[in-house]
C-alpha cells in the first residue's frame, strides 16, 4: 500500500489519470445502476436506453427522421410518456404525447413547469429577457402589454391591411412572373418564407426589408443583412437546441470559433438594425401602428435604468416576436400546399368554397375580405388539419421547478426536462382515433359544414394555458388570406406530386427547431383563367 501511493506521488500523470478515471467510474456504475432501476415494469418506460450513453445512440440513428422515431416510441408505451436518459446522466426528462400531461404541464400545474434554463442558455443573445424566453414576472409584464395591444381593432387592422397589401403588390405579381415561364419550376417554401418575414417586419418594426422583390434578394443592404443574420442565428440556435452534447457548442462558444463565431456576428448586425430603427422612431415621435411604436409610446408600467436599457428591452420583445412571426405560418402553407398538391379531391372542395363566397366582382387578384374570409369553412379546416400533422414547432420543452407526478403516474424530478410533441399527439390513434395519419379536413366539421376547433391540449399547435399563443387569430388570418389568393389564381402542382400516402409515411422533413420541408417545395404554377379557357 505505501508502495503504490509513493508511485501515485511520484508520478503526476498516473495521479491525474486517476483524477479523471475514479469520477468517470463512478458516473458508469452510477449510470449503470440507474437504468437497470428503470427496467421495472411499473416505472416509465424509457426504450432504446443503455448504460453510460442513454439514448444516444438511437438518437444517432434516427436523427434523419428523429420526430416519426419519438412516435413510434411514444405509441408503443401505455400511456404515450417516456423517459430521457442522456449521455452519462448528464441530464434527465420526460417526452409525452398524452393530452392529460400537456394540460398539467401549460395549465394546472403552469408555476412547475417553465422555460427555465434549457431556453435561455440557447436564446440569451437573440432574444435576451423578451417574452419567449423568460418566465414571471418579466413574462407577466410583457404579456400585459402584449395581450392588450393584441385585443385592440386597430392592431388587427393594421395587420389585416398589411397582409392584403404584401399580397397585392408582392406575392401574387412574384408568383405571376413565376408561372409566365414555360414549365419554370419554383421553390415556393423559400418565396413563402420571404413573404413571411417582409410581413412580420413590416408589422413589428413598420419596415419592409423587401426580400421577395426580385432585384433586392442578392443586393447588400441593411435590410438583406438583417434578414441573412436571422437566418444564420435561428439556424445556429436550432443546432445548439439539438445538440446531443450541449457542452461542446458551449465550448465553440467560449473560443468564439465555428459556427459560435459565425452566431456573435449575426447577433450584432441584428442587434445594430433594430437599435437604429428604435433610435430613429424616439426621434420622428410619430407613434404609428407597428409593434415597435405600439410598445414604445404605451404607458410601460415599469421604470428603466436609463435610455438604453429601455432600448434594450424594446429590442428584445420586438425580436421575440419576429422569431414567432417569421416562418411559422410560412412552415404551415408550405406543408398546406404540399398535402393539397396530392389530395386533389380537398382541393377541389376548396376552390368551389372560394367560387361561393367571392360573389361580389373584384379586381385581379382578389383579395378576400375579412368577412369573406371567416365564410371558408373548409379552407379552416384544411390548414387546421395541416398542422395537425405537421406543426411548424413539432416538440416543445419546460423544466421542472419540482418533483411532480403527471395525471398518467409518470413521476417527474426536479430540474428535469418535459417535452411534449405536437408532431406525435397527430399521429396517436388513442387521440385522434384509427384515421389519424390520414389528411381528412372533415373532421374538424359538423353536420353543418361549420368549423369546430379542437381541444387546445389534443392540439398544441398554439400553445394552451397562460402562454397561449397571443396571435393565433392574425396566424390564421395570414394564413387563409395567403390560400385562398393563391389557390384563386393558380393551381399549385409540386414537382414531387405532393403528399401520397407512401410520403406521409415518411415524410420529407428537416432536423430543426421548426418543421421545415427538406429541399425546399419545388412547385410549377398553372394559372386557373388559363385552364378555364381550355
């Protein structure tokens, strides 16, 4: 014994070896210990888990199709809820599809379960204390002051009038140059994500960065800048979202290298745009209709430490809101118009609901009023099912303030992670019964032909509880006005022959924080005066 520890004395890297060995050891045993617990039958299954490494492997394997691989487990369980093990125990959690379980988490027990750490650690520098990434009371405060500018008619005006004019003079005029060349093939997920940011900008900042004109998209400018930089943040914050070890994007991020580098840069052109905006709108005192001006000339019931830091604040609730606005409503038309692309019988219900109600002549294009709108019944339906099986935020997280048990007996720890996932609940038969992975807009009808909403916990998409989302109206209201102008004016026929279903069973999605369409949604448009000439 005296001999063995002259040897670790006298040697330092035997004794730092041991250092590092005898933690490690017991994180495998401790590792070990703990899953072969887990086998129990009357604990939450936690399938595909092994020792040391959890569920990474799986994970590895599945990443390519990682939302259907959280069904197929999540169906297989008895009540829709599994356990997380990640890679050395470093973290634990919970993943349902149990609508039971999602009320508990966003309704009756809303105080337990919060964005917490997991959010902002990957979200501090885009979107700082806004609304999306902080919890009571700085939450509470800008909830206040959204939810009573969401319920004004003015807001809802100025965004209606919005829409209909990005729809007039940008997207309909894209789309008609588009369809002009002979069998010219278009990426419609990219112009629709273009629509979507001008239109969400336009209503937060009361500036159009112009991406869908065709002669700005390759131009340098502050606008095409700002809209480059989000896209690189949202898509370096969904990878860090992802990441099976979070340590080592934590770690690019300390010697600022890679992709982390990339992220710091983006963060300073989009922190420097919205700061010069706020700066220029303190000075023309105007007090116009966007969300900026809205916050800025409200009475904010809390004090600043100075004229920055009330910048600071705008900017980071602004920003909040252009990362809900952005692609999340693009993402859902994209997938509308893919499922309707090969369900041509729902398409065709869908354009006679458009001939019914658009009896008053119109100029070319016509844009459906908001009375009008609230007639397509079916059109509602159709996006309602749309997002259904696809929803544009297919997972979502909290932590666990406490120790909980769900409604189904899954005991939950402290400082534990909850997903539930709106992409597997649609596709649960135990909810939405044996057809569910079938695009059938007639289920969300009555008798009368008449829209029924769901249950907002079989339906996610929009969040329920406290935090349901403020602008699921005007969501909507974009979307239906978008459908019903493009599909009045042409026939939209995917490349690909959209969603049969062989491709539903597998459908062609990206790895991200939302639920984008991999390759884009090559379409060709067909103008519908051409075919009734023919």
């Amino acid at each position: 014994m005296l001999e063995l520890n002259s040897s670790i004395s006298s040697n330092p890297l035997l004794s730092l070896s041991l250092c590092f060995f005898i933690p490690v050891l017991f994180i495998i045993i401790f590792s070990f210990l703990s899953n072969k617990s887990q086998s129990s039958p009357s604990k939450t299954p936690c399938p595909q888990s092994y020792p040391i490494i959890g569920n990474l492997v799986g994970l590895l394997r599945n990443r390519h199709r990682l939302h259907d691989w959280v069904t197929d487990m999540l169906s297989q369980t008895p009540s829709s809820t599994f356990q997380v093990r990640n890679f050395l125990d470093l973290s634990h959690g919970v993943c349902t599809a149990n609508p039971a379980n999602v009320d508990h988490f966003l309704h009756s027990n809303f105080q337990n379960y919060i964005k917490g750490s997991r959010f902002h650690d990957v979200l501090s520098e885009l979107l700082g204390d806004g609304i999306f990434n902080v919890d009571a009371p700085l939450w509470t405060l800008q909830r206040k002051i959204a939810s009573h500018e969401f319920k004004t008619n003015s807001l809802k005006h100025f965004i209606s009038d919005t829409v209909a004019s990005e729809i007039s003079t940008r997207l309909i005029p894209f789309l008609s140059a588009a369809s002009d060349g002979d069998n010219r093939v278009v990426d419609l997920q990219d112009v629709l994500q273009r629509f979507g940011f001008d239109n969400i900008c336009h209503v937060a900042f009361g500036v159009n960065p112009a991406c869908l004109v065709s002669d700005n998209m390759h131009q340098n400018t502050p606008s095409s800048d700002f809209a480059k930089a989000f896209d690189d943040a949202v898509e370096i914050s969904s990878s860090r979202f992802l990441s099976p070890l979070p340590l080592l994007w934590k770690l690019k991020r300390f010697l600022n290298i890679g992709s982390e580098k990339r992220y710091k840069e983006a963060i300073e052109v989009i922190s420097r745009y919205a700061m010069d905006i706020i700066r220029s709108k303190e000075q023309d005192q105007e007090g116009d209709q966007d969300l900026l001006s809205r916050f800025m000339f409200s009475s904010l019931s809390m004090e600043f430490q100075d004229e920055e830091h009330k910048r600071k604040f705008l900017r980071d609730i602004v920003i909040s809101f252009i990362l809900a606005g952005r692609d999340t409503t693009s993402t859902a038309l994209t997938w509308f118009f893919w499922l309707i692309s090969g369900h041509p019988r729902c398409a065709s219900l869908i354009h006679a609901e458009l001939s019914a109600v658009a009896l008053a002549p119109a100029k070319e294009p016509r844009i459906f009023s908001y009375d009008e709108l609230k007639k397509l019944h079916y059109l509602h339906a159709a996006l309602s099912e749309t997002m259904r099986l696809f929803p544009p935020l297919p997972i979502n997280s909290r932590l666990t303030v406490d120790d909980d048990v769900l409604p189904d007996g899954t005991r939950v720890g402290k400082g534990w992670f909850a997903d539930y996932s709106a992409y597997a609940m649609g596709r649960m038969e135990r909810v939405w019964g044996e057809d569910c992975r079938e695009f059938r807009p007639e289920r969300w009808l009555d008798d009368d032909g008449a829209f029924q909403p769901s249950d907002q916990n079989r339906f996610p998409v929009f969040h329920c509880g406290p935090r349901i989302c403020l602008g699921k109206e005007m969501a909507y209201l974009q979307m239906k006005s978008v459908a019903a102008a493009v599909m009045n004016e042409f026939d939209v026929v995917a490349v690909d022959g959209g969603a049969t279903a062989e491709k539903m069973m597998n459908p062609p999605y990206t790895l991200a924080l939302l639920l984008k369409m991999r390759g884009g949604l090559p379409v060709k448009l067909i103008r519908r005066r051409q075919l009734h000439m023919c």
